[in-house]
C-alpha cells in the first residue's frame, strides 16, 4: 500500500494524484458525500467539463469565484478551474485548504507574463499605475496595484484619475477592448489567450451568413476584428445572461466551449453554437482547464491533494490589489 509520503511525492512529479478507481463507483455521489463529510466546497469555473460543473456548488466567472472564495465557511475549497483561480482563492481565504486537482492546470495568459521580465517592463514605464487582468501569477498580482476582470475591467480602469499614465497586463485583447469603452489611452502588456486567439472571422463571417437570425456574442478576450463584428461583448457570466436575457434564440458563442453546458441547462429552448476556430479540429477547448477530470476532482477531495501552498510574503502582497478590486466591484454592484 503507497503511504501518504508516497502520495505527495507523487503530486510533486505528477502535478496530480492518480490511484486506481472502482469503476462501478457513482463518483456524482461519491464527491457529494465527500463535501459533506469534510466540509468543503467545489467552486468551477464555466470552461470546466460539464461533469465537473454538474458537482460543483457554486459556477463562474473569475470575479464571482473570487468573491464565493472569499466569503466561504467551508473548510476546504476545491477549485476546479486553473492555478491563478486557485492561487487568488488562497491568497483571499488563507485559513482554508484550497486544492486544485491538477497543479499543473495554467493558463496561457498567464504564462504570458513571467515576473522577471514584468518587472523591467514596470521599471521602463515609472509612474504608471499597473492594472493586471487576475489571469496572472500571485507574483505578478503582487507586483500590481489593481487586479480586474473582464467583468469590472472598465470600472477598474475608470477608478484610476484621468491624469494618471496605465499598464495594463497582461491580456493586450482585453487592454484594447478596454481602451477603447474607456478612452484611457493605456500600455500594454503583449500577451493573449490562445483559446480566444484562435477563432477564425472569416469562418464566423460564412456562420453569421449561414445564421442570420443568430446573434454574435464574445468574450474580450478575443481579437479586436472578432469584437468589432459582435452583438455583445461580455466576461463568461455576462455572456451566459445575455443568452438567458435577449430575445434571440439563436446564438454563436466566441469563448471556451464549456459555457455551452450552462447556457443550454437555462435557455433549453435556444440554440448555442460554438465559434469555429482557426484550424482544422473544432475545438474551442482551453487545454489548461481540460486537465481537471470528474475522477480527479474525486481523488483530490478523498486525499486533499494537490493543495496550493503559497509564500505568505507574495500572498500578503498580492492580496492589497486583489481587495482594491472587489471594492470597485462593490461600489458598482457587481
Ligand atoms: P471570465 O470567466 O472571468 O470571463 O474569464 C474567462 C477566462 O478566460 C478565464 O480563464
Ligand atoms: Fe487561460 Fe485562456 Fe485557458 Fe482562460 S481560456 S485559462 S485565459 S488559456
């Protein structure tokens, strides 16, 4: 029988806990008793497998799971969705167990942004106040002196005086987008999404031909030309209740493909179909969040590994940014 020690040493290499499983398990039930039994919560976010989000407690956009991690009771938080998600949890909530099932869940954007070269790119713009997208590191957030989302990011940006000079890191999609609804001309840091990057105008051009009752919605993440040929423009929860409020009831979606399950499980009768992207596998699946699997979340709360562990000195730093945030949000009821 592998020990604990084992295990860990495992997760260490592994990124991730792998065990053999009953395949006559009803893992639905299973993670249910667990939550109970150890007191935990699952938060997911929207890009998860439908499964994942089928068990979850709560589902999200990066602001909304922000929150729910901050003001949860639970003792252990399951984060099913990617390392900055659950980093950002952490540093909210330091007296719970936050657990990812699979560490090595990042995301592109992020990826985008290493601390080292930020911190000579902050260096070459002194002066500037650096609003960072939360889809970046805890060093990076620690590094900044407001997180957004792409749900607040205008009012984020807003809140800064007019006389004041921006970074804004590390999506440019989103900087752009933000520009542009603002006014505020900004600096910007050259990362993107690779899922959001990839969606095809021309093909979504032939679909809005093939559709022309369907209406356009994207995420800011996506390019400039994609959004200039939108209906509406929203974070994932902002899309999701768009589809619920319009009276459209046809729909073609620019972000990951997974927010099709909550899109469909509330408007039934409508019809979602996915922005086809640039290459030949129509796949809008961000390859990040698809590391999480239903068994993964099981055998994450069964053994309470991985668990994100941070540096206290990062997390206090990274926190100050996190809170000006959720402020802003709360000032304009988001
Ligand atoms: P939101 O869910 O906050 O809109 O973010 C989308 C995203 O790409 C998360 O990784
Ligand atoms: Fe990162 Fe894009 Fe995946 Fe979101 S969809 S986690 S921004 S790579």
């Amino acid at each position: 029988m592998e020990t604990s020690v084992e295990k860990i040493k495992r997760v260490s290499l592994q990124g991730y806990l792998d065990v053999d499983l009953d395949p006559t398990l009803d893992l639905f039930e299973e993670i249910e008793n667990l939550k109970k039994e150890k007191n935990a919560i699952i938060l997911a976010h929207y890009y998860q497998d439908a499964d994942i989000q089928d068990v979850a407690d709560y589902i999200g956009d990066s602001l909304g799971l922000a929150q729910q991690a901050e003001k949860t009771q639970a003792e252990i938080i399951l984060f099913a969705g990617v390392h900055f998600m659950a980093e950002t949890a952490k540093i909210l909530n330091p007296g719970k167990k936050v657990l990812l099932p699979d560490l090595r869940a990042g995301c592109s954007l992020s990826d985008s942004c290493p601390p080292e070269k930020f911190s000579a790119f902050k260096d070459q713009h002194p002066d500037h106040v650096v609003i960072s997208y939360i889809n970046c590191s805890a060093e990076i957030k620690a590094m900044s002196d407001i997180i957004c989302t792409s749900s607040n990011a205008a009012h984020v940006v807003n809140s800064v005086p007019r006389d004041k000079k921006i970074i804004f890191a590390p999506d440019k999609n989103l900087g752009l987008y933000v520009m542009e609804q603002t006014g505020r001309d900004m600096v910007l840091w050259d990362g993107s999404c690779m899922v959001h990057e990839i969606f095809s105008l021309q093909k979504i051009q032939k679909l809005k031909e093939r559709h022309p009752a369907a209406e356009f919605i994207a995420h800011p993440e996506c390019e400039t030309a994609v959004l200039e040929i939108a209906d509406f423009i929203g974070s994932t929860t902002g899309l999701l209740k768009h589809t619920q409020n319009s009276p459209a009831t046809e729909f073609i979606v620019a972000t990951e493909a997974g927010i099709l399950h909550q899109m469909a499980k509330a408007s039934p009768k409508k019809t979602f179909i996915p922005a086809p992207p640039n290459n030949s596998c129509a796949c809008n699946d961000c390859p990040h969040m698809k590391l999480n699997t239903l068994e993964k979340v099981y055998i994450c709360l069964k053994y309470e590994m991985p668990e994100l562990l941070m540096e206290e000195a990062t997390r206090k730093k990274a926190l100050i940014p996190i809170q000006r945030m959720l402020e802003i949000s709360k000032a304009h009821g988001l």
